[in-house]
C-alpha cells in the first residue's frame, strides 16, 4: 500500500499546507476580541474598531477560502484513491480466490471506506491536531496561569481519546471482519438463489445470516455505547473547561495581573487548541474503520506471489506435465502426473469423480500452482506466465458455466476489446451462431441476472463459443455435454474438428464415448494418479482387457464384490 500512497501524498502535502494558514487565520478571532477591549473599548477609537474589523472579515474571508480548497483537495485525494485502487483490489480478490486456500480478507467496500475517510473531516482534524500544542503555547503567553489550566484541560480530553480507542478498537474490528463475512455468505447465497429457493433452504440460510448479523450489530452497538458515552462526557467536561478558564481568567483580571481582553482571547484559543481532540473522539471509529481497510487492503496485497513472471513469446500449445502434484492442507490431491501432449492433439480426461479430473484443468491452465513436478507450455512453467497474456491465448469451459451481465457479443469477447469478426468466427465455430440470432437483438442481447436469462444448454454453448474466442492455442473443456441436447452435442463434435484442423491442442474431460472417440490420447485418473496414458484405442484396448479379468472369478475362492481392483499398465505414447 506504501507505493500507492506515493501518488496521493501530494494532496495531503498541501491540504497540510494549507492547514498552517487556516490554523493561523483561527486566532483572527481571539486577537480581535483582545484588540477591543484592551484598546478600542479603552480608547474609544473608532479608527481602530474599523481597521481592525475590516482585517479580521478579510482574514476570516481568507480563511474560509482556504479551508473550501483543503476540502476540495481531500475529495480529489478520496476520488483518486478510488480509481488508483478498484482495478487493482478487484484483480487481487479474483487472483486469490481463482488459488485454494486461499480467502481475501479485504473487499471492495475497504476501498470506499479509505476514500470516506480521506474525503471527510477526519483527516482534516488530524492535519490540526499537530496545533493543539502551539496554540496552548499562545495562552501561556498571555499568561501562565491561564497556560497551565489549558494544558491541563488538553491532557484530560487526550485520555478520553485514548480511552475511547482502548474501548472501541477491539470491538470495531470484530464486527467489521464478522460483517465481511456476513456479506460474502449473503453473496454466496444469491449466486444460488435458486438451490436456495428450490430446496427449501430459505428459512436455514436466513437464519444463518441473522445470527451472524446479530453478533455483528452487538459488538457495533456496544462500541458505539462506549464511544457515545466517552463523547457525552468530554463534550460536557470542554464545555466545564470553558467555564473553568474563564473563571480563572476573571480571577486573574480582578487581581490586577491580566486583562479582560487577554481573558476572552485565551478562551477562544483554547477552544481552538481543544476541538481536534475533541473532534478526533467523536471521528474515532472512523479513523479504526480506515485502519483496518488498510491493514486489509495491504495484507491483499501482499498474499499475491512476489514473483516476477515472464514474457514469453506466443505459444505453439505443447503441453507437458512433469511429475505434476497438487495438495492441499496437507491432503495430495493429484500426484504423479506425467504425459506430453504435441501441439495440435486432443487428450480425454477421464476417471471416477473425485479422481481429480477437475483440479488437473486448473492446473493446465497455469491458475493453481502445481506443489509438486512442473506444469509446462511450450517448455516453460506455466504458473510462471504472465496470467492476462497467457489467458488470451487459452480456452476454457469449467463445468459451472456462468454468464456476467452485458451483452452475449460482450460476453464471448471475454469483455476485451471487442473484435466483431472474432466474435462471428467463435460463435460460428461453437455452432452458436444461429442460436444468437434468434435472440431479440441478436449479438447485442443483454443477459445476466437481472435481464434475459438463458437455459443451461444455451449458456454451455455461448461459454464454449468464449473459449473458443480469439483462436486459442490451447483449450480445456471439463464435461463440455452436461447441458447439451442432441444439436448441442453436435455442433460440439463439428468444434472438436475446426480446432484440430486449425492446430489447437485440445483438453476435455468427459465420460462419454461419442466425446471420446474423436480424441488422439487418453489419460485416465484414479484417486488422484495417473492410471494410463496413451493413444486412444490402445488405452481402450487395455480396459477393456481388464475388466474382462476382473469379471472372471479366481479359481482359488469365490470372488468378493467391489473389493476387487485391477492394476492398468501405462501405455507409451
């Protein structure tokens, strides 16, 4: 976060700047006030009451000016920490939620809680605070005494704001990080909006959420006790001071040792030199809420890996898995995987659920770090690309297909620079395109959540003309038919043969056979490790083979259901 603050401080610079004027033109007051009863009102000179009127309008004019442009600069510094962290904080929570394991803690709402705060008053009193001691430094020349009891007043409401932080801080922080996950469990939640409401899980999710939600409004609410009642107390305790100081400068003036004037001046500056930490009390939970989006903000930040990752040239699509392993929290879920697929050939994936199929993609596609071997690409690690570069010239269908909000031209652009030719080409290729055109507008259709929606067929297909977008070297499909219908299934096939012709090297995870036959390898995963892999009919050939043995009963004892297994050898390629 350091390295963003660099381009914002020149706001702060200057709002600091003109804090020393506006700060300075705040005394315009009290000297004023000193000036006519310690001379106009002794004199009677009304020469001395005009010019000493006129200059306090014009410095107090001035001030006012000062003070609108120190506002207009903290708004500025507000907007452009926005837009200097928005790409930036959303690109982050999408890289580390796209890594197992890992939760962002920080979220969008921390970027709008620092621009809050550095657009409010709260910075401003913070760029006066620093006055409180010259301003006490001015009273006690006026008199000691008089200096002593500020000083004295000051130093009380300072412990009331330390106070108030010892008793709001814990809490505050509390809440906002159960809130955060209040609101991602409230997002979850509407994504599946309709296993919710289908299910019957209404009543349960609600419930979760008001539970959560609850714990989130005591501790806000027992935070905001406490700040309220340091406030009610330090509010009623400055206007106490202001009676003390004049009592005391009353009791110096009947002494003979100061003066009405002096009087009234070193009350007004007090007020003065007390209203940033007064301020600061009653700005405090946002000063903590600030705090903690930015300890959020660049705790996101510094998750990300550290590494620089390469430029490489296009790639041709050879892909190679070299003793390949992924674990998680101490669990291996994939280990052993190793196999070359030459640019321009297509492997099925295939296995039992849970064998892994799913998490082998993720890794082809450079998003997950393999933990263990490599994951290469054109001989390079794959993790080690540039993700935005190597992802426009990757293809690929998850089996949660999902659309975002825009148009389908939009859409199945990846919502890049729109190209019309490469979009026609896509969905011509995917077999979409007279699918599109029966749409009410056609490529310019909205869709998403909140306007046309899509079936689950025709949301696969529009996602599998995206993948296919912008003629992908390489293309990864995980069950590519789980939505499909006959059309469907067919205009998939005719794909299968566009991408051979044109050189993609293709990767599709399916069980079944029509998908299959058409694919040069097959790779077949079992609990995490490779069982075989190799061309296509000789990988059948040897399935077949074993579960024809494994349907023949031993001689020596009857056999044992499902407790029998049967070792496949691994085929060279």
């Amino acid at each position: 976060m350091k390295q963003f603050f660099k381009q914002w401080r020149h706001y702060l610079t200057y709002s600091f700047f003109f804090s020393f004027f506006i700060n300075l033109l705040s005394l315009t007051f009290a000297l004023y006030m000193l000036t006519i009863y310690d001379q106009v009102l002794a004199s009677y000179s009304m020469s001395t009451l005009t010019v000493i009127t006129i200059a306090a309008v014009l410095a107090l004019a001035i001030g006012a000016a000062l003070e609108f442009t120190r506002s207009r600069l903290l708004v500025r510094c507000g907007v452009d920490i926005e837009n200097t962290l928005n790409r930036d904080v959303l690109e982050n929570i999408l890289k580390i939620q796209a890594v197992p394991g890992l939760i962002p803690e920080a979220s969008m709402r921390d970027v709008s809680t620092l621009r809050t705060f550095f657009s409010g008053q709260s910075v401003a009193t913070l760029f006066d605070v620093p006055w409180t001691p010259i301003f006490l430094g001015a009273i006690f020349y006026l008199h000691f005494w008089l200096g002593v009891f500020a000083t004295g007043a000051g130093v009380i409401l300072f412990v009331l704001a330390i106070i108030n932080e010892k008793l709001t801080a814990k809490s505050l922080g509390a809440a906002n990080q159960l809130n955060n996950h209040g609101m991602n469990f409230i997002g979850h939640a509407t994504d599946n909006a309709e296993v919710v409401c289908g299910m019957g899980m209404l009543s349960g999710i609600a419930s979760h959420w008001q539970i959560s939600n609850t714990n989130v409004v005591k501790l806000q609410t027992q935070a905001s006790r406490h700040a309220g009642l340091v406030q009610s107390i330090s509010s009623g305790l400055r206007q106490s001071l202001q009676v003390g100081i004049y009592a005391v400068g009353a009791y110096l003036t009947l002494q003979g040792k100061t003066t009405a004037g002096v009087m009234i001046a070193a009350s007004i500056i007090m007020g003065q030199a007390l209203r940033p930490i007064q301020s600061s009390i009653s700005t405090w939970k946002g000063v903590i809420e600030a705090r903690g989006a930015y300890q959020r903000l660049d705790q996101l930040i510094q998750k990300l890996p550290k590494d620089e990752k390469m430029e490489l040239p296009v790639p041709t699509g050879l892909l190679a898995a070299e003793q390949a392993g992924f674990a998680l929290q101490n669990r291996a879920l994939l280990q052993g995987i190793n196999f070359t697929l030459p640019p321009g050939e297509s492997m099925g994936l295939i296995g039992p659920s849970g064998a892994g199929k799913s998490t082998l993609c993720r890794l082809l596609l450079g998003i997950w770090p393999a933990t263990a071997g490599k994951i290469r690409l054109d001989g390079a690690d794959i993790f080690a690309w540039e993700q935005e570069v190597l992802g426009q010239h990757i293809g690929y269908l998850p089996q949660d297909v999902r659309l975002f909000s825009g148009t389908v031209s939009e859409n199945i652009a990846r919502f890049g620079e729109h190209d019309e030719d490469k979009v026609l080409a896509a969905a011509e290729m995917a077999g979409v395109d007279e699918l599109v055109l029966g749409l009410p507008q056609g490529y310019d259709t909205p869709i998403g959540p909140e306007t046309m929606a899509l079936s689950g067929g025709q949301r696969q297909r529009v996602c599998l003309a995206r993948a296919l977008y912008n003629d992908p070297k390489l293309v990864i499909l995980d069950e590519p038919n789980s939505n499909l219908d006959e059309v469907g299934e067919a205009a998939l096939l005719k794909s299968f043969e566009l991408l051979k012709e044109q050189g993609t090297t293709l990767v599709m995870v399916t069980h079944k056979p029509s998908l299959l036959a058409g694919v040069d390898k097959i790779l077949l995963l079992r609990n995490g490790q490779m069982v075989t892999f190799g061309p296509r009919d000789e990988v059948f050939k040897l399935l077949a083979e074993a579960q024809q043995k494994a349907a023949q009963p031993p001689v020596s004892s009857p056999p044992r259901p499902g407790m029998q297994t049967v070792p496949v050898p691994v085929v060279n390629s």
